[in-house]
C-alpha cells in the first residue's frame, strides 16, 4: 500500500505535516477529515531510490511553464486549477515542486505575488512586480504573459552575448593549442642544434630554448594552464569580477558600443513591459536602471530617475545624462506627448536591438581575419627560427 505525505490545518489554525498509510488520496482526505481537520495538501510519497544527478534549472524551463500558465489564465481558467494543473505537468522537478507549493500558498489564502515569493524560483524582479500590478488591475493573465515575454527576451539577449564571445573565445583557444602543440612536438626534434657551435640568430635562439624548456617541463605547463583555467571559473563565480569584467568590456572601442546598445535595449524592454502593466514611472525605471549591467550606465539611469523624482519629464532626464542618442530622446518624448510611452519604448528596444545586431555582425566579420592573421604570425615566426637555425648550422645561405 502507498504512502501518502499530507499536510492538515487543524480547529487552531495550526499546520501539521505528517505520513500516512492508505489506498488512495481520496481515502487519506477521508480518514484525516473525519477528526474535524483540514487537508490542505496530499500527494504520494516518492518511492526510495538511488541518488542521480539532475541537471540545473534553466530559464528556458521557467519559460515554458510560466508562458503555459498565462496561457490558461488567459482562456479563461481559474488560478487555482491552472495552478494545480502546472503542477501536474512534465516539467522539471524544481518546477513541479514550486507549483505544488504556490497551489498550497494559494489554499492557505496567499495571493498569487505571495504563493510565487514562497516558491522560491529563481525569477527576476521585474516579474514579482508584474504579477503585483496585475493582481491590483485584475489583468493577472496580461501581465504574466508580459513578463514571460521580457524573460524570453532576456534569454534571448544573453544567448547573442554567449554567441558572440564564444567565437573569439574559440579561435584564442584553438590559437593557445595551436602554439603549445608545436612547442610541445615540433619544436623540441630541432632543440639539438642549439648544442653546436655554429652562432644562431636571435629568434632561432629564442623559439628553440623555449621549445626546450616546454620539454624539460611539460607537466608544470600542464598544471599552470589546468590552475589558470579554474583560477578563471573561480573569479567568474565572484559577482565583482564579473561586474569588473562587464564594465572592462563596456569600455572597449568596438564591443563596448555593441554591448552598451544591448543593454539598452534590454532596459527599454522591460520598461516597456512594466509601463504597459500600469506600473507607475517611477518604480518601472528603479527596476529597469537594476537590470543594467553596465556600471556607468546604471549610474545615469540612476541619476535621471532622481531628476525624475524632482519634477523633470524621463525624455529630459535621460538627455541631461546623455543616456540614449537623439533618436531615443525623440522617440520618448514623442511617447510623453501621445501618452504612448510604453509603445515607444518598445519602438527604442528594437531600435537598439536591431543596431546592435548589426554592430555585432560587423566585430565578427573583424574578428576572423584578424585572429587568422595572428595565428598564422606566431606560428610562422617559430617555423621561421627553425628554419634559420637549420641553415646556420649547416651554412647555407638563407
């Protein structure tokens, strides 16, 4: 016979968790209610098995289930059942679970914005606050989705940031092998010459020791490069390493620009999403001004939502910071005067989406040649100093 975990509020109002015995959960709810108690939850106890890894939680997982749950909101179903049939779904365990308590928040009397904090997902701000404007408005099911789609609109952001830092970071890789194969098996066969007396040029002299010290040491080459590899992910996992590393991008002549322009667009973004929400200005630039990665840009953004606290229009506030370029400035105050501004934020995400994009395509196009060429330098200086040691040694003219 299965065992059932139940959790039960009793005449006090107290919560009770416990393990019972039975054949099925309506005979659970039968035996626990005949004592004058309260089932607030039951489900079957897992069966006991083997550890197994399982992997992490992904934004595209909270997507997927957030966007179904706004999908039966807005058709019509009630929050509590669509909530309940979340939690029923093939969704990742973290995910089931969370459903399964935000259903219990919910029957305990929370409001949705309450059962969701309880849940403890991983989930940005700017949703929590969505959910709260759209419980006060009543258009929960509107909001949700519009948060769902600026996360989607993260997740899209950031996978252009890996994708275009992945290339250079491949072709610095294949470069580093590249060299260290050569030192490590071409290089070493032509180290003898270096024990004759015939008078070697400088680069031969060069590009040989250092082919012999890579043989005489290997394994210490071997740790170095494995200890600076996770130095690396070490420093990563610090979020003022990482915020140094951004703003260090930020500042460089063609990424910078890209980067920078990516930013704002996700900043428009989510004040699109909030704005349309009915959140009011304020709030909805306090949360979008957290979202920005860039040091200094938050900073601006931070200083124009004060200007904006002491009676400034936001199309004036962000001009006085130099914050967006004049197409941006007229697009928002355009926005003020029509009372558009959430549609002309949006207008302003995918302008700078749409340059960045561009911008990104053309620090590609750079990248390739620029890499091969180096690549090919390097290598060819050290084929170069063979070449010559080879010749000295046998006095042939070069």
């Amino acid at each position: 016979m299965p065992q059932y975990d139940y959790e039960i509020v009793n005449g006090e109002g107290e919560l009770t968790k416990g393990q019972i015995e039975a054949a099925s959960p309506a005979e659970v709810a039968r035996r626990l209610g005949s004592d004058g108690q309260t089932l607030v939850g039951v489900k079957e106890s897992p069966a006991t098995t083997l550890p197994t890894f399982r992997r992490r939680l992904r934004t595209v997982d909270l997507v997927i289930a957030f966007r179904e749950l706004a999908t039966l909101l807005s058709s019509g179903v009630s929050l509590g059942d669509a909530v309940i049939s979340q939690s029923k779904g093939s969704y990742h365990p973290q995910l089931v679970a969370a459903f399964d308590e935000i259903s219990k928040e919910l029957m305990r009397g929370a409001n949705f914005l309450g059962a969701v904090r309880a849940a403890k997902l991983p989930l940005p701000d700017h949703l929590y606050h969505l959910v709260e404007a759209g419980e006060l408005s009543g258009h929960l099911a509107e909001s949700l989705t519009r948060a769902v789609e600026q996360m989607e609109y993260d997740r899209h952001v950031a996978g252009e940031l890996r994708s275009a830092l992945t290339y250079p970071a491949i072709l610095v890789a294949s470069c580093a092998a590249a060299v260290l194969a050569v030192f490590f098996f071409v290089v070493p066969e032509f180290v003898h010459l270096l024990e004759g007396d015939a008078e070697l040029p400088l680069v031969s002299e060069l590009v040989l020791g250092t082919g012999a010290w890579f043989n005489d040491n290997r394994w210490l080459v071997v740790a170095i490069v494995i200890a600076v590899a996770f130095t690396v992910a070490a420093l990563f996992r610090n979020p003022n390493i990482r915020q140094r590393f951004v703003d260090t991008l930020a500042r460089l002549p063609l990424l910078g620009q890209w980067y920078s322009e990516t930013d704002t667009a996700k900043w428009a973004m989510v004040m699109s999403a909030m704005l349309t929400s009915r959140v009011e200005l304020v709030g909805a630039l306090g949360l979008a001004a957290r979202g920005v990665r860039v040091s200094r840009r938050r900073a601006m953004l931070d200083r124009a939502l004060a200007d904006v606290r002491g009676g400034e229009t936001l199309s004036t506030a962000l001009e006085k910071q130099d914050a967006l370029t004049a197409t941006g400035y007229n697009l928002i105050r355009v926005g003020e005067q029509s009372g558009q501004l959430p549609e002309m934020m949006r207008s302003l995400a995918t302008l700078y989406e749409e340059n960045s994009s561009r911008r990104m395509k053309r620090v590609l196009t750079l990248i390739e040649p620029v890499a091969i060429l180096a690549i090919g330098a390097f290598i060819g200086t050290i084929f170069i100093g063979v070449i010559l040691a080879i010749t000295a040694v046998n006095n042939v003219p070069f």
